[in-house]
C-alpha cells in the first residue's frame, strides 16, 4: 500500500474547509491493512480525488470513474506523487469489461440511487468471496444504506464508529436480485404530449423532473436566429430535448460532468441529432459560436455546497456565446447569482421569478 502521498483537489478551490479525503478514507485503508484483506486488482467507487486508489496504486485496482472531473483529479494527483498515467485502470459505471474482484471498495455517495447501482455493478461480477467495503461519515448515515445493502447482500456487518467515521462490510452475494438500473418519470412536455424520461440510478433528481428545471421550460422562448443551442450541466437531457421540441432544426449540444446523465440524455434524445461533451468545463468549445445556452447549474458536490463550479462554468458559456448569443440561466433564488452574473456578461435581466426560482437571461454583447 502506497503511503505519505499528497492528495490535492482538483478543480482547486478558494474555500479551504473544503478536504480532498475524510476520516472514511482513512478507516477503509486501516481496515484493509489490518484485516491483510487481498488488494489484487480490486475495483474502487467514488473516489472523487483519487485518495483510496493511488495508496492502493501497487494493487493496480480498477477506477470506477463517473465523473470526467474525478478522472482528471486523479490523473493530477498521480502526476503530483510521480505514478505513470498508464498505471491508472478507469472504467465507466456502467462498463461490463470489469473482472470480477474478491474486493470492492466504495465511498458511499449521497445518492442511494447511485449507491444502488454501483452494488449492481458489483453483484454482476462477484464471486462467493467478494467482499464489499463501503466507508462513509457517520453524520451522513442513513437507514437506506442498510435496506439496499440486504437486497444484494445476505451479510451486512457494521463498524463502531472510528474519527467520527463508519463502514459496512458486505459479503455473500444473494441470488435473483433486481438489476434494473434506470428510473423512468412521467412527464407532459411542452405540446401537452405526456412522454417518460428515461435516467440511469444515480443522476440528479430521480423521481421528477426538477423543479427548478421545470420553472426554466416554461420560460425558454425562442427566436427564429437560433440555429444552435448548448446545454450545460444537462443532466437526462430534458431541457435539451424541450428546446428541440421547439425548434427541429437545431444543431444541439449537451455538456455534463457525468458519465451516467451523458448517457441518460442519450436515452432521451435518440432521435434527435446532437453532440455530447463529457467534460465539466468548456475549455474544448469553439469560441463566439453557439446562440443560445441554457443552464440549470450544480451548486454541490455530494454534500458539499459550492458555487465555484458554477462561477466558472459562467466564464466559459460567455465565451462560446454567438457575439448576439444570450444565456438562460435557472437558480435558486437564494443563491443571487445576478452579482456574479453581470460582472461577466454585458447585460444581465431577470425574465421570471417565483417564490424559489429565478430565470436570468445574460447577452454577451
């Protein structure tokens, strides 16, 4: 097992509260020395800064990447302790070309859905003596995490509490499990037609169509100039398909920082031309040439609130705007987003407003 390693986060972040590792990390780790658990070639989730794959580096344990972000996190910090970028093994979520492993580790997220998913994935592939350790703070435990767990598991031990941090260990795959992975929501769309929106276990807002989201759809008015749209931190895709209800003809493109709502949106869109951008930034998009962009920006990351992410999401959408682009921006209310807004875009209106909501359009020139 690797050790004295430095790990940093990536995108750096002015809020230094902000850790790239927690005491659950560090309990996964001792467990697994202590117990001389076999590390050979485990797989690993949610690592989001790299922290419990590079100290398992000698192991050459398999990444379980759903974040472009995260990847690229890790990349920086292997870079940063002198690992080879060629020893990093990542997969997708969703990959069926991961081997089946005696040991998987994850770092349970917020979601439950996703949580879920990552214990399909791994029940596919284990054997009789695959053992899963799941670390995470106490203060974020709930009862779900145990319910889920037994529905895959028949064994689901629980630690005391170290550093105000716990684990479940899981063992003994059970037999004739569920393995559906996406979540299906009703919904009437713009011409009154009721359809499903199709979204993998894990991407944001499970069981609706958001309602911020939703609050954005119902003011989004297009002009016949706009002939191409980008939409970023996309999600299931659904304020792109809306758009493209509005106007057919539209070059569209999605941005998002997940591998599962990239491929949500896909679910959702097929019948739609559009180009898909797996990235959290907009570094890689042509510049002063998209007319329109709509947003519903992240302001988290797991159970952290965070609006840098979204700040510098900004930046890049003012720069790939048409010079007579606009932007479409939805947040809630108590973020007042418009004192970052109009130090970035020329003009900066509120064009709608609830009692939680508000839609910003931003011009560029």
């Amino acid at each position: 097992m690797n050790t004295n390693l430095t790990i940093s986060r990536y995108p750096v972040s002015d809020n230094r509260s902000l850790k790239s590792y927690s005491a659950a990390d560090d309990y996964i780790l001792n467990y697994i020395k202590e117990h001389e658990i076999e590390q050979n070639e485990a797989t690993v989730y949610n690592d989001r800064f790299g922290y419990l794959s590079l100290h398992l580096m000698d192991s050459n344990p398999t990444i379980i990447s759903n974040y472009k972000s995260q990847e690229d996190a890790i990349i920086r910090n292997a870079k940063d302790n002198n690992i080879e970028k060629s020893k990093l093994n990542f997969q997708n979520p969703l990959s069926d070309d991961i081997s089946t492993t005696d040991l998987a580790i994850i770092k349970i997220p917020k979601s439950m859905d996703l949580f879920r998913l990552y214990l399909i994935q791994i029940h596919k592939k284990a054997s009789k003596n695959t053992k899963v350790i799941c670390g995470f703070m106490t203060k974020y435990f709930t009862k779900q995490m145990i319910t889920i767990a037994g529905e895959y598991f028949e064994v689901q031990e629980q630690s005391l509490a170290w550093k105000k941090s716990r684990l479940l260990i899981l063992s003994e795959p059970k037999t004739d499990v569920d393995t559906n992975i996406i979540n299906t929501i009703a919904h009437e769309n713009v011409n009154g037609e009721k359809i499903e929106i199709k979204q993998y276990y894990g991407v944001f807002s499970a069981k609706h169509i958001d309602y911020a989201t939703q609050f954005l759809i119902q003011n989004i008015e297009l002009n016949s100039q706009v002939e191409s749209v980008l939409d970023v931190a996309s999600g299931n895709g659904i304020l792109a398909y809306e758009v493209s209800q509005l106007k057919s003809d539209l070059e569209l493109h999605l941005l998002d920082d997940s591998y599962l709502a990239n491929e949500s949106a896909k679910l959702n869109l097929q019948d739609q031309e559009a180009t898909y951008h797996y990235t959290d930034r907009l570094v890689d998009i042509e510049s002063d040439y998209f007319d329109l962009v709509i947003c519903n920006p992240p302001f988290h990351i797991e159970h952290e609130n965070n609006i840098e992410m979204a700040l510098e999401l900004f930046h890049g959408i003012q720069r790939v705007l048409h010079e007579d682009g606009r932007f479409l921006c939805v947040a809630n209310l108590h973020l007042n987003y418009k004192t970052h807004l109009i130090k970035i875009f020329e003009q900066v209106e509120v064009t709608a407003m609830n009692s939680k909501f508000v839609v910003y359009e931003c011009w560029k020139a």
